[in-house]
C-alpha cells in the first residue's frame, strides 16, 4: 500500500475515532420527540462497538 495513502486512511480513522470519543459521555438530551431520543440512545450504544472496530482497522492499515 503507497505511503501517502496509508497515512491518509490512518488519518482519516483517528479522525473519526475522536469525533467518536469526543461524543462519548454526552448526556441523551430529553426533548420529547421519541425519534430524536431514540437516535441518541442508539447513538451511544452503537459508538464503543464502532470505536473498537475502527481501532481494529486502523492496526491492520498499520501493519500493511
């Protein structure tokens, strides 16, 4: 894999695992509206799955 393109890819997910603890212990915001609601709850429930397996993709792109 071409250098510049590996640390574009390496970028890119340390990039998104940020965004992803940046927003990690926000408070679900009560709103009334249960869709809103929902979408947060599935939000938080979702992100440290996803901050691991973006984790895991980013050690394979390094050992390329």
């Amino acid at each position: 894999m071409a250098k510049d393109i590996k640390k574009e890819i390496i970028a890119e997910l340390d990039r998104r695992m940020d965004l992803l603890r940046e927003h990690q212990y926000d408070q679900i915001q009560i709103t009334g509206n249960e869709y809103s609601e929902l979408n947060q709850a599935l939000s938080k429930v979702i992100g440290a799955p996803l901050l691991e397996e973006l984790g895991d993709i980013k050690d394979f792109v390094q050992s390329l």
